[in-house]
C-alpha cells in the first residue's frame, strides 16, 4: 500500500490539472471579414436586384442568382488556361514556404477558422442558402456541422497521422529499422461541387493546408457567388497566423478552367458526375496525375420488418428530402419488407403531406430550391418513365409561395410498384425529392436488389437486431454504411469517404483522406548505426563464389522455412559456408 499511494495521489493530481487546463480557454484571436455585399437588407442597386434571365450564348461570365428566387447576385470571370496556370504558380510559392510551418501552426489556424465559424453560423448558412436554394437547418447540418466536426478532429489526431509511422521489419532486416513519412505533395487542385459550398470548399482545404500543401479550388458554376465569400473567411484566418498569400485560392469558370486546373496541379480531388469525372481522367492521364473521384450516387435505403415504423420512416423521408437539400449521398431507392410495407408506405405518405416547399429564408419551409435550372424537367420525366411502366404516385408534398421561380421547385413525391426496368431505379436521381419504395421478402433478395446499380456510394441498413443489418450491409458493395441510421458518416470524420464502381474511386476525410494528400515514402535505415552496417556475405560478393547460390538457398530456408529444425540445420549451413575461404568459379575458356 505504501508503494501505490504515492501513485494514485500524483494520478489524480496529473488528472485535476488536465481538467483545470481543459476549462482554460486557448488563445484564439478574432478575424474580421466584410460580409456587407453578402446581405440582403433589401437595400440592393438595381443591378443586383432584377430577376435572373438565363442567357442561351455564352458570356465569359459566371452569372449568380438566387435559385429559390431568381434574383440576381452578381457575377464572376470565366479564367482562362493562362490565368489559371498563374494562380497555380503562385500557390506553388506559397506552398514552398508553407511546408516549412509547424504543426503549432497550423493548429492555430484551424482554431481561428473554428472560432469565426461557430460565431458567424448564420451568416454562414444564409449565404450558402441564398446560394443553393437549401434551407437554413439542412445548411447548418451538411455546411457547420460537418466541418466543425472535421476541423475538431484535425486539432485532436491530425498530426498523429502525419508523423513516420514505424513498421515491422521482417526476419531479413532485424538489424534495421523502417518507417513510412509523409510530405506534402505541394498543391492539390479540386473541383467541387455546388451541393453544400461552404462544407465542399473546406474539406479538401482542411485536409491540404494541415498537411503542408497548397490549394487551388475550382468552385461550382452554380455556387460561385457564395465560394468566393468563403475564400475572404479563409484567406483572412491564414493571414492571422502569418501563412503566405495564395496558399489557398477559390477560381471560377466551367470546363475549360477546371481542364486548365487538372493540368497544372499535383493531385486532383474531385466531387461532381461520372461522366465528368471520366473527363477528369482522361486530363489527368496526361500527366500522370493522381486523381480521387467521388461521383454519382443511388444509395439503397433497406428496411426490415423488425423496426419501429414511425421512427425509420421519418429517418426515411428525411433521406430522401435531404437529397433536395443538397445532400449529394441522399437516399434514392427504398427496399421495405413486405411484412412492413404498407404501414411503412402509409407512415412516410403522411409525412410528406406535411412537407412544404418554398423560398428557404422565409423560414417557415422544409425544403427549398432545386439549384441548377430545368432539373425539374429531369426530375419529371423520370416519374413519367416509371408512370408509363405502372408505378403508382401515393402522396406529395406542396410548394409554397415561390412567386416567379416556379421551375425550381418539385414537390415532395412517393411512388410505389416500382421495378428495377425503371429509370427512377437505374439513374441518379441528383438532388430530387422523389422517394420510391419497392418491397422485398427474403435479405436475400434485398441484397440483390440494393447491388443491382452501377453506382456505389453508400447504403442504409435497418433492423431491429443489429446483427442481421450489419450482415446485410456487409454484403451491399459500397463505400459507405450506417446501421440503423442515416448519415452518420459524415459525423465520424476520422473515417474516409467514397465509394466503389460509377461512385468513384480514392478516399477524401478520415486518415486515408489526410494521408492522400501526402508523398507517402517508404524509409529503411540500420538500426545500430554505426556499429551493425549492411554487409553483402562472402559467397555472394563479386565475383560470386561456386557456392553462391547454395548460400542463398539455405539462407532462405533459414529464415522462412516453416519447420524449426529445418531452419536450425539450414542456418549451421549458412554459417558453415560464411567460415569457408571464398571459392571463386574458374574463369571459362574461349572455344573460337
């Protein structure tokens, strides 16, 4: 007892400073960052205030609007090749610099974007709502939520993951030892999508700049106007921890700015469809640039007979809606039980009858605008494709006062008897609010049908024994899957993201995403330097001895041989053969 007192006092005292450091708060400064051209007070010049009229030719210029109002935001220069390959250029020199910096650092700049995030949310989600259509909670979610999950994990393992990382050495090189570093790889280009802005610009960001890199962001066509105000927030937190200009720039344009980007950077993240992604490839090849693609997705929603009805359903519809919500891994196809499947059905219908579609910062909508123009006709025809192939439309939601920007709005719809013969089943869905629910009989069949897509993002299993979910999405090919729940990847941001087939290739988040945008070395060095070195042995030193090969087939034996007294007889061999005077072959006589 004398012996361990001493111990368990200095345990707790270790345990109450740690505590007494914890309620400490870390010294964050403040950034400034002028949002005034951001707001709408109602007060706007007639120049950014009309409503929107799609052009048919080509400008040169980004325009920006409001998709849940078609009021005018601005605009942005379309970048050609030559501006593009500057931008690069310079963020080549900041990411020289920059590699230098400390984890302390780095630390620091994620607490001051970390700071202004959590005291800024509003702003934040109202500018990614103005810009997207989506509503002010699915911002908060999908934009805050995420990446302040993303940035507490980086403060807390981060450089965990990025010092050497030692491995084993095998039986051959017990006298050394080796390890894998990691360094950046000097600027990481992406091209991000539009569904959640602020979160899409700043996961691949956190992951480079933590990592020593460089980046240059090519933001969405259809979210420039809100990407471009989330640069002043970044560029702002690195110039308060003395981080070079241009570390990180946001472009805008369309495909020639992204080929442009493609061609000029180290490494290519890139969040959109498969068929641009194919073209990001086919760029890519030509310099040998690594790339990671996350693509398209059609994930399968399956619910057993053993669940509790009402609480799966409102997770279902919530799925399926915040797809419309920008949620580009969204629930597209629901698998019910049959057992289950008219309550199930009912429940999700009298859901989306209360649902309500409509302008997102009016706030009393649970869904707002479709983002890209004529989708709504996309949308619509693939109901009437499944229509004309006998499904059955059972509720809908409605629309609210959307005044002149009628096309960017579908109502919340539930079809049933559908197939797979269908392009509702077959075909991304992208950002629609179209829930269609197929029964099934066996986890069997709900396992053939869930694989029967030529995407692979990610799934939702459902059961009232979490045994039976986890084995049938074991069986489901995917990236991505949460038992009993919805979503709850992108929570857990120590995991990666992705997923298998048209869905992409690569991981983004978690250690995988981190690492990948590293060089990953391999390293070996002697372990006893300078007093054990690598040595060749004699009978394989040039010129190799008559018995050369003999040595190496005992000395393998020795090491990998799989019975103990075969590898002892072979090691005294080898040590027989190190003893005995070097035998060089004698030189061969020419014949001619």
């Amino acid at each position: 007892m004398a012996f361990w007192w001493p111990l368990l006092v200095l345990g707790l005292a270790f345990a109450v400073c740690k505590l007494l450091l914890m309620l400490i708060p870390p010294n964050v400064p403040s950034i400034e960052v002028d949002a005034s051209d951001m707001l709408d007070d109602g007060n706007q010049t007639k120049e950014n205030s009309f409503i929107y009229v799609p052009s048919k030719r080509h400008t040169g210029r980004v325009q920006c609007y409001e998709p849940a109002t078609m009021k005018y935001l601005g605009y942005f220069s379309e970048l050609k090749p030559d501006e593009v390959k500057e931008r690069v250029a310079q963020a080549r020199k900041a990411q020289i610099v920059w590699a230098e910096s400390s984890f302390k650092q780095r630390r620091q700049f994620l607490r001051i974007l970390l700071k202004y995030i959590i005291e800024h949310q509003e702003l934040i989600c109202e500018i990614s709502s103005r810009d997207t259509g989506k509503t002010m909670v699915d911002a908060s979610l999908g934009e805050i939520m995420t990446t302040c999950e993303k940035i507490t994990w980086l403060l807390s393992e981060g450089e965990r993951w990025l010092r050497p990382e030692y491995r084993s050495c095998g039986r051959s090189m017990l006298h050394k030892t080796s390890k894998v570093e990691f360094y950046p790889l000097g600027v990481i280009g992406a091209i991000v999508s539009w569904n959640y802005p602020f979160h899409n610009i700043l996961n691949p960001m956190l992951a480079a700049v933590f990592s020593g890199n460089s980046i240059v962001i090519k933001v969405s066509e259809h979210a420039s106007w809100s990407g471009c105000f989330y640069l002043r927030i970044i560029q702002a937190a690195l110039a308060a921890v003395g981080a070079p200009e241009n570390l990180v720039d946001v472009i805008t344009g369309f495909a020639e700015t992204g080929q442009a980007l493609v061609s000029s950077v180290d490494k290519v993240i890139f969040v959109g469809s498969p068929g641009v992604g194919r073209m990001i490839m086919r760029n890519a090849a030509d310099t040998l640039t690594p790339v990671t693609l996350e693509l398209g997705g059609k994930d399968a929603f399956v619910v057993c007979e053993d669940v509790d009805v009402p609480h799966v359903a409102q997770i279902a519809v919530r799925a399926a809606l915040q797809s419309s919500g920008q949620n580009c891994a969204g629930a597209e196809r629901f698998y019910v039980h049959r057992d289950v499947y008219s309550s199930f059905v009912a429940e999700v219908v009298k859901i989306v009858k209360s649902v309500t579609a409509g302008p997102p910062l009016v706030g009393k909508y649970d869904m707002g605008a479709i983002c890209m123009q004529e989708h709504s006709e996309k949308l619509q025809s693939l109901v009437n494709d499944a229509l004309d192939k006998g499904a059955e439309i059972v509720g809908r939601g409605s629309v609210g006062n959307i005044a002149g920007a009628v096309d960017q709005y579908f109502p919340p719809t539930v079809i049933v008897n559908v197939t797979h013969k269908m392009k509702l089943l077959q075909e991304e869905v992208a950002f629609g609010p179209i829930m269609p629910i197929m029964q099934f009989s066996s986890d069997e069949e709900a396992v053939k049908l869930a694989n029967d897509s030529k995407y692979g993002l990610g799934c939702a299993v459902f059961s009232g024994s979490q045994r039976r979910a986890k084995k049938i999405a074991s069986q489901i090919v995917c990236g991505v899957a949460a038992i009993n729940d919805f979503a709850s990847n992108y929570m857990c941001q120590s995991l990666p993201f992705g997923g298998v087939k048209e869905s992409g290739f690569g991981r983004f988040a978690g250690i995988e995403g981190l690492r990948a945008c590293c060089l990953v070395k391999s390293v070996v060095e002697d372990r006893w330097w300078p007093y054990i070195k690598t040595k060749i042995p004699k009978p394989i030193q040039y010129p190799v001895a008559e018995n050369g090969f003999k040595f190496q087939e005992s000395l393998v034996e020795a090491l990998y041989g799989l019975n103990v007294w075969d590898r002892l007889r072979a090691l005294v061999n080898v040590l027989k053969m190190l003893s005995e005077p070097n035998t060089r072959p004698s030189p061969r006589r020419r014949t001619d």
